[in-house]
C-alpha cells in the first residue's frame, strides 16, 4: 500500500500535463483499489 502511494507520488511528479495527471490518478486508483479491496 505504501509502495504503490510512493510511485503514484513519483508518477504524478513525472507527469508533463494535467491530463497525464488525471490519467495516472484513475491507473493508480484502479490499482488501490485492487490492493484494498
């Protein structure tokens, strides 16, 4: 769970735009998700 959280941060901070950023988000969402349920 920390894991995924420190490479969504470094994702988000790679991201060049805001919809790149969105886009990561939902990913990253989907697979927090995945982790908690």
């Amino acid at each position: 769970m920390k894991r995924a959280w420190i490479e969504y941060q470094a994702a988000r901070h790679r991201a060049p735009t805001a919809s790149m950023s969105n886009k990561i988000m939902q990913i990253w969402r989907e697979h927090y998700c995945s982790i908690v349920f």
